[in-house]
C-alpha cells in the first residue's frame, strides 16, 4: 500500500513537472488583421510583430477607418496552418 501511494505520487510529480516544462514562454506577438470585404472575404490586409494589444489594436483602427470601417482582429502567436490553408491564432481579439 505504502508502495503504491509513493509511486502515485511519482507520477503526479513527473506529470507536473512536464507540464511545466511545456508550458509556451514565447513572448507576446500579435497579428494585425483587417478585412477589406468583411470576416467572409478572402481579402485582408495582415501586419505581424506587434509586441502588445494595444499597439495591434491601434494599427488595425487606423487602417480598418482607411477601408471605410471593416472589421479588424488582432490574434496572439499566429501561424499558418497548411491544412486549413488560413492562420490560426491563440486567441482573437477586437475590442
């Protein structure tokens, strides 16, 4: 019994500390996106290496009252996904 609880709690550290390791460090890179033709269009304008939201979010306004107020989005740590043949992102934002 006393075998069995110490091997559980083994395993409970290893799992742990993977997970730890594993976790994402990477900065914060956004990704401006502003569509020209609304979110069902294939045509937008992309801007990548912003450090922070804010500065994203300001680029994508600024172009996005250019176009005549399309909508915009700003996605974090953004790559291309050759299967789905479009960008992913972690998260999406536009507030």
């Amino acid at each position: 019994m006393v075998l069995a609880v110490g091997l559980l709690i083994a395993v409970i550290v290893a799992v742990v500390t993977i997970n730890h390791s594993h976790e994402k460090k990477s900065p914060e890179n956004w990704t401006a996106f502003v569509y020209k033709n609304g979110y069902e269009s294939a045509a937008y304008e992309m801007k990548t290496g912003f450090n922070d939201y804010q500065s994203c979010k300001a680029f994508s306004q600024t172009l996005s009252y250019k176009f005549g107020e399309v909508p915009w989005q700003c996605g974090l740590r953004c790559r291309f996904d050759s299967m789905r043949q479009g960008y992913q992102c972690e998260t999406m934002e536009n507030h």
